[in-house]
C-alpha cells in the first residue's frame, strides 16, 4: 500500500492512500497538534467527503484499534499449521494493577506461560517488549499462549 506524505506549507502534513474502491483515505496533522481524518469522494479524490477531527486521544486510540487487530491476524496466519499455539491481543485498561509497571511486574509468562510479543500504543507496534517495558492503560498486549493460559493472562491483567 502507497502512503503518500503531502507537506501542507504553514498547516501541517497530510498522510493518506488510496483504496481499492477509489477513495483517499488520509490524516492531516497539524501543526498545532491537531489532527482530521480525511475521506475523499469515490469519484474525485481531489474532494473531501467527510472530515472528522480528532484529538490526540481519538486518534491514538483509532490507529490502536486498526493497527492491533491486524497483527494479531498477520500472527495468527503464522501459527496456523502450528497445533496449540493461539494468538490473542489483551488489553491493559486504565487503572488496571499494572497500568504504570513494567511488563516483568506482570509475571505473566511465569504465572501463565503466555509470552508477551508486542505492544501497541497509540498506533505504534513495540515489538519483543523486555521485562522493563513500562506498560501503560490503554496498551494493547499481543499475546501468544495456549487456550487457558490466553486466559489466565486476561485475567491477571485485569485483577491482578
């Protein structure tokens, strides 16, 4: 997929493509800080049809949601033909046990055999996290385990 980064003289950048339908899909950041989720019409991508601004907080929280999803897909495809290992992304609320502690505070690979293979916050993929990774409410954890320890991991980071 092409991402186009189209600098925007005095307001700020532009980051967008264009997707199998037609439509430019994009971001502009500007240069104050604030962000606006673009869609252009299907049959001019010159014309917006839809304009959506965000907060630095929605628009972490929409890149999370679109970017998590997809890499735990992308590892599920992975272990597909291997038996017994399941891929599952967990989510560190706000205010949780853990939230402001480092992923070694967890334990969770002693107390549940569950491995901890990337992080994503505010959109941005940490992969193989060390034991000192602090983690924060609103991570999103990629997890990779068995069944039951999948869910054992849940609820550690839940209650603690």
């Amino acid at each position: 997929m092409n991402v186009e980064v189209t600098p925007l003289p005095g307001l700020g950048t532009r980051q967008d493509f264009v997707s199998r339908g037609g439509r430019r899909i994009g971001v502009i950041t500007y240069r104050d800080g604030k962000m606006e989720m673009i869609v252009s019409k299907q049959d001019d991508t010159d014309s917006c049809v839809a304009s959506i601004p965000l907060t630095t907080e929605e628009g972490a929280t929409l890149a999370t949601l679109l970017g998590a999803p997809q890499l735990v897909s992308q590892l599920r495809d992975q272990h597909r033909e291997v038996t017994g290992i399941n891929t599952r992304q967990l989510p560190l609320v706000p205010g949780s046990p853990y939230d402001g502690k480092t992923l070694g505070d967890t334990a969770l690979r002693t107390r549940t055999a569950v491995s901890v293979v990337a992080v994503v916050r505010n959109g941005t993929v940490h992969p193989s996290p060390r034991p000192d990774f602090r983690l924060v409410g609103g991570d999103m954890l990629v997890t990779v385990g068995t069944p039951d320890g999948l869910s054992n991991a849940a609820d550690v980071l839940e209650s603690g």
